[in-house]
C-alpha cells in the first residue's frame, strides 16, 4: 500500500446494526485501518416510519456501546464518530425531533429515500413520470434542509440509483428552479451537503450528487461537504474518498473532517426550538 499523504475519512458507513448492512462494527474499523483511513462516522439507519422494513431495527443502546468498544480498541489508530443516518418525510418530522431530542451523535444525517409515502426503486420509478418524481423528491430534499433537524444532507439525486441516468437532473432546465432552491435551503440551513461515492460503483457511475451539482452549490454560496462511500459492506469502504476530496478543496468547497469543526452543527435535534 503506497504512503498516505493526505488524512482519509469516510462519513457515511452502516453495519450490521442497520438493517441492510453485512460488515460488524469491529469488521469496518479493521478494513479501514487497512486501506488508511484516518477517520470514519457510522451512520447507522433510523427510520420512523412504521411501513419501512428497517422500522424498529437500530438498537442505539447497544450502537453506543459498540462505538465505545471499536474506539477502546482502535481509537489510537483511527477516529471513530458515532452518526446517524434519519430518512426524512416530512410528514414524519415531529417524530424524528422527538427521537433526536435525548440522543448523544457527532453527525445527524438527513437523506430522502420516499416521495409522496411510496419509497423510491426502479419499480415505483418505473410507473411514474420522471420529473414528477424529482419534483415532489426536491421539494422533500428542500423541507429536508429546512427542518434544521440536520447537519448534512445526505446523497441528493438519489433518483439515479434507480434509473442509471447519471445526468439526468443536471441537464433538465425544468428541473433547475427546484434544485437550485433545494440547494439554497441546504445553504441557509448551514448544513453540509453530503457528496456520495457510492454511485462510482453502481451503474450511474457518478457521485451523488454530480459534480456539476456540487458546483453548482459551490456557485449559489455552499461552503461545506462531507464525504462518505455509503458502504453497507467493507468491500466498498473508503472508495474514491481521497480523490473526490481533492476535487472539492480545489474548487474552494470545505471538507467536513470533524464534527467539532466550527461551521458543523453536530446534532441539530438537541436544539431548543
Ligand atoms: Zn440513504
Ligand atoms: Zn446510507
């Protein structure tokens, strides 16, 4: 393995105490020492809606006590933080307040994965009209931001995951007003906007969102990012972090590598209101 130059974090991670993930704790601290990461944030799912399968699945009692373990052990090797990966629907918000109001996190995630009470997939996709679907998912990305519940705003144009079309809502001008004030609620919220390599080794073959997105973001006034593979297994742990990390610093952009920096607001939730 050549040197790492550079620090290498990973801030969007599951294990197995989600419910889609196939790593343990101990399995992804292990490989991310391997490949060098200095740091990395579990962002285990929560979702609160009673129809989602993961619905009751994250025991945070015993979440706690598996970071504290991992950081006993490979704390002097690796920055471990304890996130939180929260599926928003707004009509779900007073709900997710409530779960975040007594909770310890270094990083609360927003991600949109329903529109409209129908979770997103090729299938539901399928059916519908295409800008349909990133209209009512843009604007849920945009109550998202505005909630305040969150510090990053997790994989924006999730959308292509399911249709493969890695420049689909960069070149639609009809699109354009809703994304753009999906972005400047991101922007005016302070939260970060979280850049995803997961789509690097899905059949999109991008970053969610695009770098054209992020661009963009960067051109209406966003300052911060994080950075996260969204690995449900160790196979994927880390990819193309370090690079998209670059491209980022160079075009001006702030990479998040702790949640005490100053511009983080760690667990939004715990605010009073
Ligand atoms: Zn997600
Ligand atoms: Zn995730």
């Amino acid at each position: 393995m050549s040197a790492v130059t550079t620090a290498m974090f990973d801030f969007h991670i599951h294990t197995t105490l989600s419910c889609d993930g196939r790593c343990t704790t101990d399995e992804v601290c292990r490989k991310a020492i391997e490949i060098g990461l200095d740091a990395i944030c579990f962002t285990e799912h929560m979702d609160l809606d009673p129809a989602d399968p993961g619905y009751g699945f994250l025991n945070y009692g015993q979440y706690c006590q598996q970071v504290e373990e991992a950081r006993r052990h490979y704390g002097a090797k690796l920055t471990i933080f304890k996130g939180i990966e929260i599926d928003y629907q707004s009509r779900f918000e007073d709900e997710i307040r409530d779960w975040l109001a007594d909770k310890e996190l270094d990083l609360v995630l927003g991600s949109v994965h329903y529109v409209d009470g129908a979770m997103l997939s090729e299938e539901m996709i399928g059916r519908r009209d295409l800008d349909k679907i990133y209209l009512l998912y843009l604007d849920e990305v945009r109550r998202s931001a505005e909630s305040g519940l969150f510090g990053v705003i997790g994989h924006l144009d999730y959308i292509k995951k399911f249709t493969g079309d890695a420049r689909y809502l960069d070149s639609n001008e009809q699109l354009r007003p809703a994304l753009e004030k999906a972005l400047r609620a991101v922007i005016a919220s302070r939260a970060a906007l979280e850049v995803s390599t997961k789509g690097l080794v899905a059949k999109s073959r991008d970053y969610r969102p695009s770098f054209n997105i992020v661009r963009l973001y960067k051109r209406l006034g966003g300052r911060t990012v994080t950075i996260g593979s969204d690995a449900h297994d160790c196979q994927v742990l880390g990819t193309g972090v370090a690079k998209l990390q670059r491209i980022c610093e160079k075009i001006g952009l702030l990479v998040i590598t702790s949640p005490s920096n100053p511009t983080f607001r760690p667990s939004p939730g715990r605010r009073a209101r």
